[in-house]
C-alpha cells in the first residue's frame, strides 16, 4: 500500500467538503463519515443503511461487528447522514454508499478516485488516497487533546510510537495540542 498524507489544515478539508457538496451527497457522505469516524474504508464501504438509521432516524453509534468496535457518529456525520437518506427510499439491507450502476457498494477504487480527484481540484498537495480519511481523523483527533492512547486502540494499533507515525505527528513539530476543558 502507497502512502498518504493526512489533510492537515481546516480550510482544505471545508473546500474539499465544499467541492464534494457539489459534485454529490453520498460522496461528501463518504469524505465526512470518513474524517469523523476514523474507521476503515473497507468496513465504510460495506456499511448498509439499517446500520445508521433505524429508519425514523440516524443512530448515535456504529456497531462495527468485523472490528467489536463502538463508534460515535458525531453531529457533522448526522446531519450529512439526515441529507443523504433524504434524497431516496431505501431499504435498511442497501448499501449506504451504493454504486450508480447497480445494488453494490461503491469500490475502493472509486472511493479512491473520489477523493483523490477532489483534493487535487482544490489544490492540495501530497499522496491523497482513501487512508487519508482515517489519517485526517486521527491527526486532528490528537490536536484537538484526544489522548493517543484513544486513538490507538480506535487503530488497534500495538504502541503510541507507531499511531504517532500513521496520523504523521512528528514528535519534534512545534504545534501546540489544544486541551479546552472550557467548563
């Protein structure tokens, strides 16, 4: 596997959400569910709508079954979610990023070429691929104070050291972490 970067600064990640609104709601679903959620796009691709709506309204959390994984689906997941079951009917067993063509989940590859192609329309640089959603997740995850102990087990990665290197966190950088108990 090639690697990729994280989208570290704010303002790309709103104008790639921005192009994406654009271009599709079940795309800009798949970037936003992606950067939020930090889990893999092979269990995103696979996800089916019964999994986050109970068909009156979108659920808090993911069970993930493959990983025993619990995951949050904050507000910013939600409201995209709420859009995106807006615009058919759907049954709770369809794919919830189902293919244009027919009843299957969208690839990899497409999921690749959606968010690749994005990123490069809005000008930003490094290897952007599918693993830059789970990697865009946990850099801003850490920054924003979430103890890297968190972020790896979400990785079920086996030491800090190795999370640190896959969010690209470069133990010499000098940006500050923001821990805003705001009480």
């Amino acid at each position: 596997m090639e690697y990729v970067d994280p989208i570290k600064d704010i303002q790309s990640i709103n104008e790639i959400k921005k192009e994406l609104k654009e271009q599709s709601q079940r795309d800009l679903l798949l970037f936003v569910f992606g950067i939020n959620t930090g889990i893999r796009i092979s269990d995103l691709l696979s996800l089916k709508v019964g999994d986050v709506s109970d068909g009156k309204e979108t659920k808090e959390f993911l069970e993930l079954e493959q990983s025993q994984q619990t995951i949050y689906l904050n507000n910013s997941v939600r409201g995209e979610l709420q859009k995106y079951l807006a615009q058919f009917t759907y049954q709770g067993e369809d794919y919830l990023f189902k293919s244009k063509k027919n009843d299957l989940p969208i690839t990899r590859q497409q999921a690749y070429r959606i968010i690749n192609t994005a990123a490069k329309k809005v000008g930003i640089p490094g290897k952007i691929g599918t693993h830059t959603l789970r990697k865009t997740f946990g850099y801003h995850a850490y920054r924003k104070g979430i103890a890297i102990s968190i972020i790896k087990g979400i990785y079920q990665h086996h030491s800090s050291a190795e999370t640190l290197k896959y969010i690209g966190i470069d133990k010499h950088e000098g940006q500050m972490i923001k821990v805003d108990v705001n009480l």
